[in-house]
C-alpha cells in the first residue's frame, strides 16, 4: 500500500503531462485551442522527457527499489520520475529560465546512476544497451540544457527509447537463444545508431541519416527474431501485445527510412513526419502493448483484456498514416485531422484502459 501511496501520484503527473503536452501538440497543429497556446512550443519535452521520462523512470525505480529492498534511504531510484515530473510541472507553469531542462536533466542522470546500478548486478547485453539508451537520454537533455537546438535533442531522445525498447526485446529474445550471426546483426545496427547520435553534433544531417540507417536495420532485426512474430498466432491479451509490437516495428522502419531521406530536415512537414513515425507509431504502439501489463504493475490494480483494445491501435495507425502522408503530400487538412485524430486515439487509449480496470474490479 505504501508502494502504491508513492507511485500513483507520479503516475497522476506524467498522465497531466501527457494531456497537456497532446492539448499543446494541437495548439502547434493550429488547431487553435483555447489556453496554453504559449505551451506550443513545448509540445516535444513534454511529450518526451516530462511523459515519457516520468513513466519510464518510474517503471526502473520500482524495479531497481524491489531489488534493493525497503529502507527510506533506498527509495533514490524515485528520484528519476520526480525530477522529471517537476520539470515537466515547471514547464506547464511557465516558470522561466533553464529550471525545467536542469531539473528533467538531473532526473536522467539519476536514470543512468540506476542502470549503472542494474549492470553491476547483472552485467549482460541487454542491461548495458538500456544503459547506453539511459547514457543518450542524459545527453539529450543536456543539449537542451544547453541552448542547443530542439531538433538536436529530439533525435538524441528518439534514440534513446530506440536503444531502451531494442534492449528489453532483446534481453526477452535470449529465451529462443538467437545465432551468432543474429547478435552480431543487432549489435551492428545498435553501433551504427550510437555513433550517428554522436555524429549529429558536428555534423547534424550525416548523423541523422546514419541514425535513420540503424533504425531500419532493428526494425528488420526486431520483425524477424522478435518473439512477437510467433507469440501473434496466440489469443487475448498475447495476441494484441504481439500486434502492438509487430505494427510499431512497421513504424520503426519508417522513422528509419524518412531520416535516411531527409536526414538534414529541422522542421516542417518532413521533420514532423520523421519524429512521430518514431514517437508516436513505435513507441505508443509499445504503450499501448504492454500498458495492460505494466499498469498493474505500477499501481497493483487488475486490468482484464478487452477486444476493443484493437480499437484505439488501429485508430493511431490510421490517423498516423494520414498525418504523414499529410505532410509529405503537403496536405495540410490531412496532417492537421490526422494530428486531432493521433490525440483521440490516446484519448480511447486511456478510456479503454480505465474500463478494462472497472470490468475487472466488478468481476
């Protein structure tokens, strides 16, 4: 119970994150809804490292703290997702200056300190990508910190969940034992997307282009050794997993094949095209995967699958793909109404969600 005290108020901010980034992504659309407009251009570190960052610092603390067991000293690993909530929370506010990019910062460089953590206990491959993603998160945000530009730091935190979901999968696909040649494919792919991440720095088009490269070499890797290729044949709550999985490696491919064709993009149309094939068709896929897992993890609650759980990935499938082909058709109706429709599929996301949990509290 205690556990829960502590974990549902994080998930209460990332989740005032979430909506406030989604109302601030529309107001960028130009959709022009009443209030935070102001907030536009904060769609991206809220969406991402204020989010993103709360619910995934919050999943590693919760498994780093079960591994290090009670003791008030022992609850550091909380410190992640706060940091990242209140810089979250500072940005929604207004407050000026670099307080939100120092606080969200901070909170990646305790993420790093819990992988760091995590592969002195357990020195495997898997653990030592999360910790190179981890590694890329604290770089983005320190480029942000910085003064350098959003783009900069949005490709660094694209390769960040990049590396972290690569790492997960690939820990799960060590039960199927892959080849040599299999391991040695992943690493490559793996290598070639951290060295265009460093090579965006210097030099942004090269590394965004090599970045693009690597990410659609682990989209092959992840649609033919993944588990989800096999585990998609299964029923219920397997079945959708492995959907959400295999259709967000689709996007992967994507993300990898638009940054290979327009890797120097800052923004406009084909920057928005390159960055939401990522965030929002693979990792929100991976979300929407596995939230029925994970969500009674996090707050010890029950959530039964529900068919219409197809619904909401199905409807962020197709609003992405008109969002996209809005914006390299430069149709600006499709991209604005596939934009309203990427927010109402989160929306049924949710919804579907809370009444998985009620359906199962009742029965």
């Amino acid at each position: 119970m205690a556990k829960r005290r502590r974990q549902a108020p994080l998930m209460l901010l990332g989740l005032l994150t979430l909506l406030v980034g989604m109302w601030a992504g529309l107001a960028r659309l130009g959709w022009g809804v009443p209030g935070w407009r102001t907030l536009s251009i904060a769609h991206g570190p809220l969406m991402v490292p204020g989010f993103l960052g709360t619910l995934i610092g919050l999943e590693r603390a919760i498994a780093l703290q079960t591994m290090l067991g009670s003791g008030l000293w022992r609850r550091w690993p909380y410190l992640a997702p706060l940091l990242n909530a209140l810089g979250a929370l500072s940005l929604i506010a207004g407050v000026p200056g670099p307080v939100s990019p120092l606080l969200m910062t901070l909170g990646s460089l305790v993420m790093v300190i819990i992988f760091l953590v995590l592969i002195r206990r357990h020195a495997v491959l898997p653990i030592a990508i999360m910790t190179l993603g981890a590694v890329a998160w604290l770089m983005g945000n320190a480029l942000w910190l910085l003064g350098r530009p959003l783009s900069l730091a949005a490709f660094w935190w694209a390769g960040t969940l990049v590396l972290t979901i690569a790492g997960e999968r690939l820990e799960l696909s060590r039960l199927r034992r892959p080849s040599r040649w299999a391991t040695r494919s992943f690493l490559a792919a793996v290598g070639i997307v951290s060295i265009g991440l460093i090579l965006t720095i210097p030099a942004f088009a090269v590394g965004i282009r090599l970045v693009g490269a690597g990410m659609l070499i682990l989209a092959l890797w992840l649609l033919w050794y993944d588990m989800a290729r096999r585990l998609v044949r299964g029923i219920g709550q397997t079945r959708f997993t492995a959907a959400s999985l295999l259709s967000g490696y689709v996007w992967l491919g994507v993300g990898g094949l638009l940054a290979l064709l327009y890797g120097g993009a800052t923004a406009g149309p084909r920057y928005d095209a390159m960055l939401h094939a990522v965030f929002l068709g693979f990792v929100m896929a991976m979300i929407f995967g596995h939230a029925p897992i994970i969500f009674p993890a996090l707050l010890r609650i029950s959530v039964s699958f529900r068919s219409a759980f197809y619904g909401h990935l199905g409807l962020l499938h197709l609003s992405l793909l008109m969002r996209i082909v809005g914006d390299l058709a430069g149709w600006w109706a499709g991209r604005q109404w596939g934009g309203l429709l990427n927010v109402v599929a989160v929306l049924f996301f949710l919804a579907n969600m809370i009444a998985a949990t009620r359906e199962e509290g009742m029965g």
